[in-house]
C-alpha cells in the first residue's frame, strides 16, 4: 500500500502539532532563546536529518514510517539540546 505525499505530511503535521510548547529558560532570562533554538534546530538537523520519500508525490508505507521515526529522532535531539542549555519546554 501507498501513502501519499499529503497522507504522510498530515501525519507529521499532526504529530508535530502534539508538542506545542514555548521554551524557558531556568534563570528566567530568555535573552538567548532565539540563538540557542537556532543553534539546536542546526544540530539536530545535522545529525538527525528528517527522512525525505524516493518518489516527491508518493511514500511507500515503510518510507512513511521512516519519516515519523526521523522527525521522532530529530525533535528528541533538539530538545535535548535545549535542555542542555538550561531551557524547559512549558506547554502551551
């Protein structure tokens, strides 16, 4: 069975909808937030790049699980960045 590109995309969507939350850092200054958050999302992007089908208009159903299980890896990646740099998600 064939997933296409929408029915993936709106699982991502979905998913990324789920973790809406803004960033605070510990000290309570957010002066960097914008600078850290760049800089984890390059990090994370780097080393965890999100899965991209073969085929731009249909992913087969095992392309479909490797988009989820790499935006999974990428946003675990990023907020532990974040963390690292003495921010805490805060859900909205």
């Amino acid at each position: 069975m064939r997933l296409s590109i929408a029915a993936t995309l709106l699982v991502v969507v979905s998913l990324s909808g789920c973790a809406s939350k803004t960033w605070k850092h510990v000290s309570g200054n957010n002066s960097n937030l914008s600078y850290a958050s760049s800089q984890c999302r390059n990090y994370a992007t780097l080393n965890y790049p999100t899965y991209v089908c073969k085929v731009a208009l249909r992913c087969t159903q095992q392309e479909s699980g490797l988009i989820i299980q790499s935006f999974r890896k990428n946003t675990a990646a990023f907020e532990i960045c974040m963390n690292k740099n003495g921010y805490r998600a805060v859900r909205k």
